[in-house]
C-alpha cells in the first residue's frame, strides 16, 4: 500500500510540475502551434527540453561500438516524377560534386557560398553518436563535418536570429531554434564512418542534429537560412506533413 501512495504522490508531483510548466511558460517564444489542440503536446516537450541545459551533451561512443546502420529516404536522381531540385542533385552527383554548393544567408552579416572542399578547410569534429529513429530502431555510427555553429559564426549570424532553416535536395524544409543550431554536436557531417558520406546517407553533406530524432537529421543539403522568426517550412516542412517541429531526446 506504501508504495502505491508514493507512486501516486510521484504522479500528482510530475503533473503539478507540468501545470506549472504551463503556467510560467513565456509561449511568446515558442513556435507558433500553440492553440492547435494537436500541436500542443508537442509544444510542452520544447518548453520542458528548453528547461534543461541548453549545451548538454549527448553520449558518446568509440569505434568498437559502431553498427551497422540503414538508409531510408534516399535521393532518386532517375525517378520519372523527380523534381527540378533532384534533377539538379543528379548533376551535381554525375560530377563528383565539385560544383555542389550551400549558400548561407538571410540574417548574418556576410552571407557566403561554401563549396564542399571549403567546408573541410573549416575547423572540423568527429563524434561516434547513436541515431534514434522514430521508427523505432537505432544504430551507432561515427560523422564527421563542420560544426554548424561555425559555419554561422563565420558568415556573421546577427544577434536578431531566432531560428536556422534548412533546405535540401528532396523538397524538404526543416527549421531549428538557435540552441540547437549552436549545439557543439551540431554538424554538417561530411564524413561517416572514416569515409566519404555516402549517397544513401545524404551526400554530400547532411545535418547531424544529435539532440533530436533521427527524422531531424537533415539529408542533401542545398540551402540554409537564418531568420528571426519562426518558419514551419510551408507544404515542404514537419508540420504539414505530419510530423512533429520539435523530437527532443
């Protein structure tokens, strides 16, 4: 009987604290599906992740520990229905990918065009990390790339930014808030596993965003946009299409 009332207490506990939550929120901030009934779950996992430490670091692993890992969502360059975007991605990969191209603009004080070598002559990090999918699944793997956050800082990000929108070659838009964008495991992975990235993975170059779901790991990308509010994505991003702004793990 002691310890149903205990577990009782801690669930009365855990749902105050959630009503509190609630309550003290500033939602002025947050991204605007508050008051979509199917939205503001989602909504309350942000503000309670926003609540943690905001450079806290996911776990590490070493090379004894890297799986085998799959790919889904892969590029088709030869598909009859593929749009302008993927024509151009088959290209760009017919050429080994030395006319790829990611243009950095919006709010930053310089924006800048990166090709992929001039990317590997930023400072770079590997980190052996695990991918949670929300299929259900994981798979531990080693990238490496540029941080993001540098690739921010050296196009002068302005002190207005509230939010990094990511677009890449398969339509899809993704956006993250500035804490994750200048998360220091927050790359733009050039490398997997000691090696090239590989097509099936997202080459040349793919968001490696360690601190959300693996859907959030943006694949091919084109295009990246600092804004100073927030963007959804339209008809091409997670909310029209079903899914979750924000996968916090």
């Amino acid at each position: 009987m002691g310890g149903l009332i205990t577990r009782r207490r801690a669930l009365l506990a855990g749902l105050g604290a959630v009503g509190g939550l609630a309550l003290t929120r500033d939602w002025s901030d947050m991204p605007p599906t508050y008051g979509n009934i199917l939205r503001m779950g989602d909504d309350l996992t942000y503000a309670a992740f926003r609540m943690l430490p905001r450079q806290r670091l996911v776990k590490e692993y070493t090379l004894a520990d890297i799986s085998s890992m799959p790919a889904h969502g892969i590029i088709d360059a030869a598909a009859a229905d593929r749009t302008q975007r993927v024509e151009e991605y088959g290209r760009l990969l017919d050429g080994g990918f030395t006319e790829w191209r990611l243009s950095v603009e919006g709010r930053v004080a310089t924006p800048k065009t990166f090709s992929l070598d001039e990317l590997k002559r930023l400072p770079s990090r590997t980190q052996i990390t695990r991918h949670v999918c929300e299929e259900g699944w994981s798979a531990i793997a080693q990238w490496t790339g540029v941080p993001l956050r540098t690739v921010l800082e050296t196009a002068g990000i302005l002190a207005t930014a509230k939010a990094v929108v990511l677009y890449s070659y398969d339509d899809w838009v993704m956006s993250i808030d500035l804490a994750d964008a200048l998360h220091p495991q927050t790359l733009l992975a050039y490398g997997m596993n000691s090696r090239a990235l590989p097509v099936p993975h997202g080459a040349p170059v793919r968001l490696r965003l360690e601190t959300q779901l693996g859907q959030r790991s943006l694949k091919y990308l084109q295009r990246i946009v600092v804004k100073d509010e927030f963007d959804d994505g339209g008809a091409n991003g997670d909310l029209q299409n079903g899914w979750a702004w924000y996968m916090g793990i």
